[in-house]
C-alpha cells in the first residue's frame, strides 16, 4: 500500500527459478483530484529499463506480471 506522488516509490522483486512469476498490480482506493490514478512504473532487468505506463480507476486495475524465463543453453 503506496500513496501513488511525485516522490518515487522503489521497490526490489526478485523473480528466480524457483519464483518465476511476481505481480504488481495498482488499485485506486480514491480517484484523486484528476482522474484516473496514473503512474509510471520504470523496471530495471539487468541492463535492460522499461517503462511502463499504469492507470486505474474504481472499476479497473493496473497489472504487470514479471516472468523470469532462463536462457537457453548455447
């Protein structure tokens, strides 16, 4: 449970073999002034950044599911 402002919220999930699948999902308990709730949500996989862009309102939910696929052996 995270106040969605313009300070950062970070947070580390580690996705291995043996948890290959993590969710985070952003719900809006209360519409704000303007809405629907955004946010921008930055994953940061190795050297690889993406950016991602949330919204959600009383009737729908954000979601990104993080999937650890292990390369294939060469």
């Amino acid at each position: 449970n995270q106040r969605l402002g313009v300070r950062p919220v970070s947070v580390k999930i580690s996705v291995s073999l043996d948890a290959t699948e993590r969710e985070v999902t952003m719900v809006a308990e209360n519409l704000g002034t303007i809405s629907p709730n955004t946010a921008l949500l930055i994953v940061t996989a190795g050297s690889r950044r993406y950016r991602l862009f949330l919204a959600s309102d009383k009737q729908k939910s954000a979601q990104v599911r993080f999937i650890y696929e292990k390369s294939p052996d060469p």
